[in-house]
C-alpha cells in the first residue's frame, strides 16, 4: 500500500497544499488553539530552540497531548535532532501516545539521508500515515540536500534552517550571503519532486520587511514560508497565493494551448514550459487544471 493511502486510511493530514506554517514553543500549550485560529495551513509545536533545556520534559507532554486532542488543521511537532538524547526522548514520547502520531514531524539539523530514513522507519515505516520534513542547517547538512529530500517517501519537504547555517558558514544571516544556500536547497527538492519551505522571518514589527523576504523566497522557487508569530500569517499567505489576475492569466494560457504545440498568446509564444508554468499556479491556488 502506498503512503498515501495509509494516510487516507488512518487519518492523517498532508501539508502538500501548505502556504505558511506557524510555530507554536512547545512549553506555551495554552498557545495552540490561538495559533489554529491565526488562520494558518498547519501548525507546529516546537520541542527544540523555542524551548529551554529545563522545559524540555514539560513541552514533551504538551505536544503529546495536543497531538492527541481533536485538530482542525494538520498538526506536527518539531522534534529535537535525532543525534541528541532529547531528540530520542521525543520520539519515544510520540511513540508511546496513546491516540497516534502527528500528521507531520519536522525533523531540524539532517546531515544525512540515513537520519531522516530512521526518523521515518522509528515512526512506523509504510505504516506511518504521517510526513516529514528534514531541516537543512549546516554545511553537511546542504551538502548532502538532494540524498536526504530522496531518502524516503514520508519526506514532503526540504525546510531552509537559515540562522544555524549562517552560524555554521560564519555567515551573515541576511539574503544575499544566504542566497547560494537558498537555491541549492530548491534545487535539491525539485531534484526529488518535493516542497522547500524557507525559514521564519524573524522581524516581528515590519510587514515591509515580511513581505520582501516572502516575495524574494516566492520568486526563487521555494512552496511555502514558516511563521513564528500569528500576525505574520496573513503575510506569508498572500505572497506564496497567486493574485486573482495571475490565475485568471493561468487559465488563459491553457485553454489558449488546449491544441498542443507552440501557440501565440498576446502577442508572445506559449511552449510546453510555460503551460507547465500556468498549471502550476492553478494548483496553488486551489483550482483544477
């Protein structure tokens, strides 16, 4: 049976379609149901940075309980890296819940595909209806981008750990010294046919600064944005939603190219590439080709 079955049969909710996905710190229990009402596409309880070592048991049982309770909307937990014993207590948490796992485990500083395959064959294997998205935050970590986005089909998604990668480049965390790690990330998630989801903005007050950074990330081919407070949701949706004009443009150029072949469309040639292009935008925006 395929994952995606599995998913349909046992529930589980995929964060394919997701624009924005909010971070909730995992020992803020009482900020889960503001953070579904926000209106993001799904929500992650954090157990690693938001948390401080000393919270770490406490944030454990929230998420476990949270994950058990009735979701509206795809619900994952950030888990701490697999190659440190809170990462292991973590799992073992999630494991041993008694109502099932999380639609979604981000799993934060992959260096190898075999993290991210023991993540996925700790959770269940085939029989885990859930997905995973593997956090590049080091240069070993980019290194190896395209083996761990194909390392195992519960891997939907690349997510760009932009802050500790610049620290582990002695970088600076801006966008042009991060631009060579952005793409290489995007490239390594089309490679594998899956999503890359760029890293939180971290200026909480300027929505000029959000939406720049969004319109930047768009741009350069990433599928989605993470968020870390709720006034940055309808930021992050809007830029990574096409505009009523580019889906009505979208679905012109397809009835337009309906024939097969080049064809000529106001006045420019329309190949296969770009009906490609226009398909895209449908489906990110909701619609049927």
């Amino acid at each position: 049976m395929s994952i995606e079955k599995h998913r349909d049969a046992n529930g589980g909710r995929s964060i394919d379609p997701a624009r924005v996905i909010l971070f909730v710190p995992g020992d803020r229990p009482d900020r889960i149901a503001r953070a579904q009402a926000a209106g993001a596409d799904a929500v992650v309880i954090d157990l690693e940075d938001s948390v401080a070592p000393a919270n770490k048991p406490a944030a454990r049982e929230a998420a476990v309980r949270a994950v058990e309770s009735a979701q509206v909307l795809p619900i994952g937990v950030r888990v701490n890296a697999l190659t440190t014993p809170d990462g292991i207590r973590d799992l073992a948490a999630l494991l041993d819940g008694p109502a099932g796992s999380p639609d979604f485990v981000v799993l934060p500083k992959v260096e190898s595909a075999a993290e991210a395959r023991l993540c996925a064959q700790v959770l269940g294997g085939r029989d885990w209806p859930g997905e995973l998205v593997c956090g590049i935050e080091s240069g070993a970590g980019l290194e190896h981008a395209a083996e761990i986005a194909a390392a195992d089909p519960h891997v939907v998604a690349l997510g760009f750990g932009g802050a500790d990668l610049a620290a582990a480049l002695d970088a600076e965390p801006t966008w042009e010294p991060m631009l060579p790690a952005r793409a290489r990330l995007i490239w390594a998630a089309s490679a594998a046919g899956i999503r890359a989801l760029d890293m939180p903005c971290f200026d909480l007050d300027s929505a000029t600064v959000l939406a720049e950074e969004c319109r930047r990330a768009r741009a350069l081919g990433f599928t989605g944005k993470f968020a870390i407070h709720p006034k940055q949701v309808d930021g992050v949706r809007q830029a990574f939603t096409p505009t009523a004009r580019q889906v009505a443009d979208a679905h012109a150029v397809l009835r337009a190219a309906e024939g097969g072949g080049v064809v000529r469309f106001r006045g420019s040639m329309v190949d296969a590439a770009q009906v490609r292009r226009a398909r895209l935008v449908v489906e990110r925006a909701g619609g049927g080709a």
